[in-house]
C-alpha cells in the first residue's frame, strides 16, 4: 500500500521510497527514510496535495509523489518522539573548557584577511531575521551570477573585516532546485573562512541533517540553534555543551527575534574562522550500526577517492558520501578511472546488499541514525508547542476544508482593497500631489528664466510627467509588499500554495504561483516583482510570464471608456467578459507553455508548513526598502529614457521641428506606416494606432491620447463600430504590457525575455482581435 492511501490522522511506517533522481533525493533529505514513522495530518481542501507529519515537523507532498512510497499502516498515531530528559547547562563561553582558544594560540589567518561566511539553514529557521540582526542595515543585495536569486551580503555589526552572505534556504546539499544549487556552490567553490548554520531547534531533526554535511566540508562551522524562545518557553531544553561535543564544533544558543546570543554566536564565528578551527570531527556513521556496512563502504570510498578530491578541490567525506549516492556532477569533478569506478560500484553493492537498503536511502539512514542519537542525548523535546497547538487551530480555519477558499479571497480582498483604495491609493495623491507642486514650480522657474520651448517641453511633458507617472506606482508596489512580506514571513502564503496546488498543477505550476499571479490582477510590476518568492527557476519563468494575462488596474479606464461609448447597456456583461479572456488566455498558454517552453520535469512539491509566527518589524522594513530600491533604481533609468524617447517621437516631426499638428509627429509618422496591420482587426486609423503605442508607456494614457487626437468622445465613435471597438478592447487586454512591467520582467529574466514578453503578448493580441473581428462579423455584430 502507498502513502497517498492513509486516511486522514492514520499512520503508517515507510517501506521503501520510490521515484527517482533529485526527487528521490529530496524525499530521503527531507527525513522520509525507510523504516520512518509518518502520520497523514490532512488533505488539501480540493484532495491534494497531502499534509504529512513524520518526526515531528509537518510537510506538504503531491498525491503522485506520496504515491511512490511504499508504507504499511500501523495503528494509532505516531506520539511525537519522547522527552528524553536532559540536565540542562549554562552554555561555556569563549576560552572556557579549553576548546575555544582564549589567547588566539592556533593558526590564525594573517591580520586584514576578511572574514567571509556563508549563513546557511533550512528555509524558515531564521535565516533572513539573524542575518539583519548580524548586520544592522548595512547590507549590499545582488544576484548571484547566472540566476536572480538574491544576494545579501553585509558585515557584522562592528567587524568591519567580516563579510556574511545569506544564501537561499536549502535542506540539504544534493542540489534540487535552482536556488539550492546556488547555495551548495557557494560553500563548494567560494569557499568561505566559515559557515554559521542556522538551525531551527524546534524542528531540530530535519535542520540538522544540513548540519551533517556542512561538517563534512572541511571549513569552520558554528551551529545556531534558532527559535530558543519558543524551545524554552514551553520547557524545552538543550544540553549544549553535550552537543558541542557530539558534534565537535561551537553550539549557540540564539533568538534572533528576540536578538538574544547573537552577539556571542558572533563571537565564536569570528574565532573559529579566524583561527581556522574546522569541525574536530566527520565521523559520524556507526561502526556497530548494521555490521558497520556503511562505515566500512564509506571508509573504503574515502581512501579510494582520497587524492580525487584532494586534486579536484573537493572535501573528502563530502565527495566520497556523494560517491555512494551516484551524484553525477561531483562523479565527474573527481576523475575517476575505470577501474576505480568499478570498485566504487564493487563496494556499493556490497553495502547496499549487508545493509538492505539501497545507496542513498542507506547514507541518508546513516545521517538520521546520528541525529536521533545527538537528539536523544541533548535534547528535551517540550510535549506540544504553544505555537504548534495554535497554528494547528488556525489551520482548521485557515487549510480546512469548506474555509480556506472562502478565507483565501477574503483575504486577498482586503490586501487589494487596502493597497488599491486605501493604503496605497493615499500614499499615491499624497505622492501626486508633491509631483503636481513641484511640476508647478519648476515650470514657473523654467518660464520666468526664459528656457526655450524645446527644453522647456522635454523638462515638463517628457520627463516630469513621465517619470510622474511611474512613480505613481511605488506606493502601491510598497504596500503591496507590506501585505506580501506579513504574509510570507507569518507563514500563511506556505499554506496558500497547499490549497491552490491543485488548480495550478494542471497548468504545470504549483501552489505558490497563485499570488503572483493574483497580484497581476493589480498590477503586473509587483506581481512580477512578487515571483522572486518561487523556489523553482521553471515556475519562476512560466509565472512571470503568464501574470501579464491578469487584467491590470490600468487598462479599467481604457474599458471603462469603450464599454461607455459603445456598450453602455452591456457594461458589466464586457468587463466581466474581458477578465475572463485574460484568464482563459493565460491558461491556455500555460498549457502550451507546459507542453513546449517549459516542458522538462514537472515541479516537485515537497514543502514545509512552519508554524505561525509572528513577522518580525524590521525584516519587513528592510524589505520594503530594498523593493523601493530596486524599482527606482529602473524607474530612473529604462522607464526614464523610454519615456523621453516616447516624448520626442510624440513632439517633433521627421526634420526634428517641434510638430505644430500632432499629425506631424513622427509617432503618428510611424503609427500611419504600420495603422495597416491593424486594418483586419478594424482599426485602421492612425490615431487609434498612436494611442496604443503611447499605451506602451502607461496604459492610461490610451485614452487620454485618444481624447487629444479625436476630441470628445463622439470623434472616436465616428471612425469605430461597435464590432471593432471590441476588437480594441481585447487588444488592449492582452498586447504588451506597459514598460514599467517590461522593465521589471528584464530584471527578473534577462533583456531576452522582456523582448519575448513585448512581441509575443502584441501577437496574441492581434491573433485574439482579429478573432473577435472575424467571428463577430460572422455573428452579425457590427
Ligand atoms: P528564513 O526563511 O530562514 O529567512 O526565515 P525568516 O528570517 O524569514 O524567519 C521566519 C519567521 O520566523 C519570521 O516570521 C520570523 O519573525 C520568525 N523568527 C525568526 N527567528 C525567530 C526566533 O528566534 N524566535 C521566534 N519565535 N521567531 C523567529
Ligand atoms: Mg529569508
């Protein structure tokens, strides 16, 4: 029998795992293991995917996936592992004990070498809040090369020859998505002096299988063990000092919410990385386990592949377990010939036959083994956690079966509501009103000095009303984020993506890509902005460039305007229509997309729900600062110089005069040269065709250029029929959005893309017009 036949609250003992690849892998990392005990928490409202619960933590697994394990059922529910109690002790200090070195007596770096480390942990324990702890505001955010995954580095507060990098969460180090790649390369190849690994201590068990393997990589390691406060708070503890000696390097205590150990964890960072003090022990698999057949395979691995790794730049451990699990990249980094290939194999059958389980269930047993042994000795569990008995109530509300749904677009109104009429609408006259004052005075200025028309118009039209009008944009991109990064941080867009799974799996997504995608329904710039979230590359790619399908909020004036003129019986009827087209568009090119573009491997779907927490204030702000940054940033140079560019084509004619008649201009030049391509759609008119272009800019411009060129609203009626105003209205849905969102889709994939996004959106555009042309006619709509 398989996983994906438990009943709710049953639970059952894993036989064997299937699946294959980084899938597989990912499924033994994350603790599901043969011989595991696993309890079904609950399906998703729409039946998948499943909330499991093994070792005390709760993930989130798809019905197809849970079907590729093999279990067999066992009466009652798993009882979470036993308080095994533990004397509890003050943890040592530096120099105390012996170990840490008080008078710097080692081998210390040389004075002036800066200090890097590498900040790694699961996602969710912690990472981001003690990273901004370590380093206060001073931070710098990149890209890692290749990827736009973020790069934070900063210096601890008051070492100013530090450098720590917070790198995307990873469970372990076998690469699985992207992001995860991006992390194990960046502790393989950059090697750092150090790592800090943030362990979450209330999930203890999965957080330090990562803790495993960063021993193995020969650098220096402090292990945080985060979330203390919640620990203690319900009569936990930790024998730290035990553990420092199980594990064989510092243990810290932390809270960084509460700031609590932080600076001592600084401390022992520093120490161990400036006197080069690597972790005193990798030994970790049991010589008694089993008849020692893992230990003797991977001691036997390790002296096989020694002068490899060595050659190869590769920690030796590390390389030889990854040896064993058949690990492609790192085989082929160590060089090894045919015949040692064969011994490899040769030893790994061995063990897998004395063992009896295969090679990467087997290492990955081997890991577990340790760390319920450390467990055992260090920690006294608390029964259930405060915060676990709360998020499972709000979860009955919040995943339940007949609520989430109603729950989810209660919530996601409000945020709409809040940014788009209330928070973010009063930031935007506030910020409107500033714009107009200053426009006001500089133009005063501008005419009292006397500046010529032509600098005088670039000043006033091209680039204060440009530039204005992007700008309008930053409070509701700031304000959506506020309600984003409380949402994310508390842990409720987790449980988001476990409800919606289902729905977006068909399209070839998952879960989580349901809010940027409702996002868009705002505005494309932060919802693709908002995409950055997305664990997987594939989604990230598919999401952004299905959210220019969602209807945004500035294309309402332009339907707003035609529904009036054209429709004025039939209003809601259109609207309605029009956003429903958007979506119907936009799925069925994710169909193609699933089977073309984005064929590859479906997206794997093994994810954590962490308790609720509460958002920490300053990783908020941070966060909101740094979005404003980045948007800016564009907004003052891609959408500034398009702006201007626009301004000049709509200001001068072909012998670069100002254009006395916008007739003259060269966009309606260039508009009058390409108006025939839209004859099919009937819209062939110069005018119609200009004020599209200037769409490009601001979508409310559409009608604003309209209402210039034509006059009142009667102008526009006397060229159109009501058959090809709607050809115009779905044109306008679906052809390229507007350069801001151009701008933000360059930065999230490459100029490639944005041009991709341009074309291709006008051609669904004008293939979906000339349907509606086409098909109308034939219906009798004129
Ligand atoms: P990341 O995903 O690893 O970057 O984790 P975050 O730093 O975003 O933290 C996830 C959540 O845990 C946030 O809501 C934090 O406020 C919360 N959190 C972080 N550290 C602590 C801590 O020491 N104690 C408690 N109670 N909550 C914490
Ligand atoms: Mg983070």
């Amino acid at each position: 029998m398989t996983l994906r036949e438990i009943k709710e609250g049953r639970s059952a003992r894993v036989l064997t795992v299937g699946g294959s690849g980084a899938l597989r892998q990912h499924f033994l990392d994350m603790g599901i293991i043969p011989g595991t005990e696993v309890t079904v928490v609950k399906y998703a409202p729409m039946g998948d995917p499943v909330e499991i619960c093994l070792h005390g933590y709760e993930l989130t697994l798809r019905l197809d996936d849970a079907g590729k394990i093999e279990v067999e059922p066992i009466s009652g529910a798993v009882r979470r592992s036993a308080a095994n109690p533990a004397p509890v002790s003050e943890h040592l200090g530096l120099g105390e004990g012996g170990r840490f070195h008080p008078k710097g007596s080692g081998d210390p770096l040389g004075e002036g070498t800066v200090l890097t480390f590498a900040l790694v942990g699961n996602q969710n324990s912690g990472k981001t809040t003690l990273f901004n702890k370590l380093t206060g505001s001073k931070q710098h955010v990149g890209n890692f090369p290749g990827v736009t995954v973020d790069r934070k580095d900063g210096e601890i507060l008051g070492r100013a020859d530090t450098l720590v990098t917070d790198l995307p969460g990873i469970y372990s180090m076998s690469p699985y998505s992207g992001e995860e790649l991006v992390s194990r390369d960046f502790v393989l190849n950059e090697k750092p002096k150090g790592i800090i690994n943030i362990v979450d201590v209330t999930n203890i068990e999965r957080n330090m299988y990562l803790t495993m393997q960063l021993l193995e990589m020969d650098i220096p390691v402090v292990v945080a063990l985060n979330m203390m406060d919640e620990m203690t708070g319900n009569g936990g503890s930790v024998d730290v000092n035990a553990m420092e000696a199980m594990l064989g390097v510092p243990v810290v205590p932390i809270s960084a919410a509460k700031n609590q150990g932080v600076q001592e964890l600084a401390d022992h960072a520093v120490h161990v990385a400036k006197y080069r003090e690597k972790p005193q022990r990798q030994d970790f698999c049991d010589e008694n386990d089993h008849n020692g057949a893992v230990h003797r395979c991977l001691h036997a691995v390790i002296h096989l592949i020694g002068d490899h790794a060595k050659a190869a730049g590769l920690p030796v451990r590390f390389a030889a377990c990854k040896a064993i699990e058949g690990d492609r990249l790192i085989i082929d980094q160590l060089r090894l010939d045919e015949n040692e290939k064969e011994m490899l194999e040769h030893v790994t059958l061995q063990m897998e036959k004395e063992r009896g389980l295969d090679r990467s269930a087997a290492i990955a047993d081997m890991r577990f083994s340790f760390i319920m042994k450390v467990c055992g000795a260090c920690v006294k569990k608390p029964g259930e956690s405060r915060e676990h008995t709360r998020s499972r109530r709000l979860d009955k509300v919040l995943t339940g079966k007949h609520t989430a749904i109603p729950v989810f677009i209660a919530v996601m109104g409000l945020v709409f509501y809040l940014t788009f009429n209330v928070i973010g609408a009063a930031l935007q006259r506030v910020l409107e009103t500033g714009i107009e004052a200053l426009t006001v005075t500089v133009d005063r200025a501008l005419t009292s000095a006397g500046v010529n028309d032509v600098l005088h118009g670039l000043i006033i039209d091209g680039i204060f009303e440009g530039v204005g009008s992007v700008l309008s944009f930053l409070p509701i991109i700031v304000t959506m984020f506020l309600f984003l990064s409380l949402l994310e941080d508390s842990g409720y867009i987790a449980r988001v993506a476990f409800v919606m799974d289902r729905l977006l799996q068909k399209l070839g997504l998952s879960g989580r890509s349901i809010v940027p995608l409702l996002i868009g329904f705002g505005c494309t710039v932060p919802a693709v902005m908002a995409t950055r979230t997305l664990p997987s590359q594939r989604d990230r790619k598919m999401t952004v460039l299905l959210t220019p399908f969602m209807s945004c909020t500035a294309k309402l004036p332009i339907y707003a305007f035609f529904v009036n003129a054209f429709f004025p019986r039939h209003k809601a009827l259109i609207m309605i229509g029009l956003y429903l087209l958007g979506i119907l568009t936009g799925i069925l090119i994710a169909l193609i997309y699933k089977k073309t573009l984005f064929k590859g491997e479906a997206v794997p779907f093994v994810m954590e729900l962490p308790n609720y927490r509460l958002p920490g204030a300053r990783n908020t702000l941070l966060l909101l600062r740094e979005k404003s940054k980045d948007f800016l940033q564009r907004a003052f140079s891609v959408i500034l110089i398009a702006t201007i560019v626009v301004w000049f084509l709509q200001s001068f004619n072909f012998r670069f005069d100002l254009a006395e008649n916008s007739r003259d201009s060269i966009l309606a030049t260039v508009s009058g040269f390409i108006t025939p391509v839209f004859s099919p759609l009937g819209l062939g008119d110069w005018r119609i065709v200009t004020a599209l272009i200037s769409g490009f800019m601001a979508k409310e411009s559409v009608v604003s250029v309209l209402e210039v060129l034509f006059g009142a609203q009667g102008g526009v009626a006397s060229v159109l029929t009501s058959l090809s105003a709607l050809s115009l209205l779905v044109f306008s849905l679906l052809y390229t959005p507007c350069v801001a969102a151009i701008a933000a889709v360059r930065r999230e994939l490459g100029r490639g893309w944005a041009f991709y996004v341009v074309l291709w959106q006008c051609a669904v555009a004008w293939i979906a017009a000339l349907l509606v042309h086409v098909i109308g006619g034939l219906a009798g709509i004129v």
